[in-house]
C-alpha cells in the first residue's frame, strides 16, 4: 500500500519507482496524456501575430498618435471654452476611433493569449490596458447617458 501526495515527486528520486506507484494507483494513463496534449500543443490563432513586431508597431504607434491628439483636444477645447464656443464634435468622432481601436487590440490580444493574457509575463500591462479601455468605454456611455436627458 502506498499514500500518494502532493509533494510525492519531491520525495522520490527515481523515475521508475514513481512510475511504478502512479501505476499502481492508476494514473500513468493521465501522465501519458498530459505529455502527449504538451506535444501537440499548437498556439492559438493569431498568437504569433499578436507576439510579433508588426502589431506591437502599429499599436505603438496608436499610442503615440492618441497621445498627441489628446494634447490637441485639450487645446481646442481650451480655446473654444475661452472663445464662448462648443468643443467642435469631431474630436469626439476621433477620440471614439481611438477607442475603438484599443478595444480591438485588446480582444484580439485576449482572444490570442488566453490564459497569458491574465497570468503571462506582461499581465501588469494587460491589466493597465483593460482599465485605461474600460474607463474610455465608461466615459463615452457617461457621455451618451449625459446627451440623451
């Protein structure tokens, strides 16, 4: 009779005995499983696209593009608030575009790392995305909720 644990590959050394004792308690089956889903194992669609530099060029150079227009929305709306006008309503078409964008990077990204999108080595940034995502997407239906009474 044997007890298996957690820590039972910690404690025995050698492969064989155990092997011999998940035999015994039948789960050899489940290691030859687990090795041959690791073998087959394919990246889901688009990962390597969403891992290469195409995309993080384009999506950088989003970024930058959102950051400078966000200077210049500042400034427009600054002078029309100054000149007694209304804010002109393409910087909202335009900051909608960007939003739109960010949240089409981030589905896909999420659609294409999975589980990496939450555990993965850049998780700290996914999670910066998602938030920064969600409080634009926040704003905007503040917005519409705001228009609409």
């Amino acid at each position: 009779r044997s007890v298996v644990s957690w820590g039972l590959h910690e404690t025995v050394e050698d492969r064989s005995v155990l092997r011999q004792c998940m035999t015994r308690v039948g789960l050899e089956r489940s290691l030859d499983f687990i090795q041959k889903a690791k073998e087959d194992h394919q990246p889901p669609i688009g990962f390597q696209w969403v891992q290469g530099s195409t995309f993080d060029s384009i999506t950088s150079c989003m970024i930058v593009l959102n950051a400078m227009f966000v200077g210049y929305a500042a400034s427009a709306m600054l002078h029309a608030e100054m000149d007694g006008k209304e804010a002109p309503q393409a910087l909202a078409v335009v900051e909608m575009m960007f939003a739109t964008f960010f949240i089409f990077e981030l589905v896909v990204r999420l659609m294409a790392e999975r589980w990496l999108f939450f555990f993965g080595p850049d998780f700290k940034w996914n999670l910066l995305d998602s938030v920064l995502v969600l409080s634009s997407v926040m704003l905007f239906v503040l917005l519409l909720a705001g228009a609409e009474m």
